[in-house]
C-alpha cells in the first residue's frame, strides 16, 4: 500500500505539470463553439457549446473532486499500511 501512495503521488507531481493542457483545450473548444455559432449549423452550434459546457465542468468541478479524492484515499491506504507494518 505505501508503495500505491508513492505511485498516486508521482502521478500527481506529473500531472501538475500537464495542468495547462486542460484549460487550453476548454479555451480551444470554446473558440470552436463561438466559430459554429457565428458560422456554422445550428447542430454544431449546439455540440460545441454542450462541449465547451463539458469541459468547463470538467475543470473547474470534476477533476478538482477526483484529484482530492485520490489523495485522501492514498493516504488512507498509507496509514493503514503503515499500522499494519508496525503491528507486525
């Protein structure tokens, strides 16, 4: 178990340094929602805004609540861990 909490905290140390791919493909998409808007049908009008909706919600909620819980669950695992090694 302390070794899965050392593998959550490596992937979290790399995934820090990918965080900007996020926010650039939230902007990326809404460019693309205002270019269908202004541009396109009305079908890509709505998808690129249902997407835009997606990732927005993807950053600013999801992925924050699912980070925080991979680390409170590591560390659980941790401690548990820990106890145990040292009842033995």
């Amino acid at each position: 178990m302390i070794e899965y909490t050392e593998m959550v905290r490596k992937t979290q140390e790399r995934d820090a340094r990918l965080r900007w791919v996020l926010p650039l493909f939230g902007v990326l998409s809404f460019v693309i929602a205002l270019t269908s808007t202004v541009g396109g049908s009305t079908r890509e009008a709505v998808v690129s805004w249902l997407l835009t909706t997606f990732w927005i919600v993807g950053i600013l909620w999801w992925f924050p609540r699912q980070r925080a819980r991979w680390t409170e669950n590591a560390s659980r695992a941790e401690a548990a861990a820990r106890r145990r090694a040292g009842d033995t």
